[in-house]
C-alpha cells in the first residue's frame, strides 16, 4: 500500500506514517508523523482529519477536523 504524501509550500515531499505508542498511564494511542522517506508503517490519511502546515517553517502536522473548537 502507497503511503499519503504531501508536498509542502517549500515543494518538499513527505509521507505519512501511524504507530502505536504507550502513554505513561499505559493507555495506547495511535500517532501520525511525516517523513521524507517512504516507510512500512506508511498509511493513508485517516477520514476526517485533515493536514495542516506551519508557514513558517513548512512543517507538516494532522488534525482532526471532526473536533469542535
């Protein structure tokens, strides 16, 4: 499976990847990162969340756009 990519306002491609990490109450929570490289723990953008981008520096981050404000 083909991993989302983005490119940013800067034209730097990236790609999305999920794991699961243990919080410190030990409650497991999935996480989304980019990356510059394809991986194996590529993914797809999850529905309902969106990408978001730090103008400044063109980092890249997902939300979720079902949350009210």
């Amino acid at each position: 499976m083909a991993a989302y990519k983005h490119t940013n306002s800067k034209g730097v491609t990236y790609f999305l990847n999920t794991k699961m990490v243990t919080l410190r109450g030990g409650k497991e929570q999935r996480i989304y990162y980019f990356s510059k490289d394809e991986r194996p723990e590529g993914c797809d953008l999850p529905e309902g969340f969106l990408v978001g981008e730090n103008p400044r520096n063109g980092f890249l981050t997902v939300k979720n756009g079902n949350k009210k404000k």
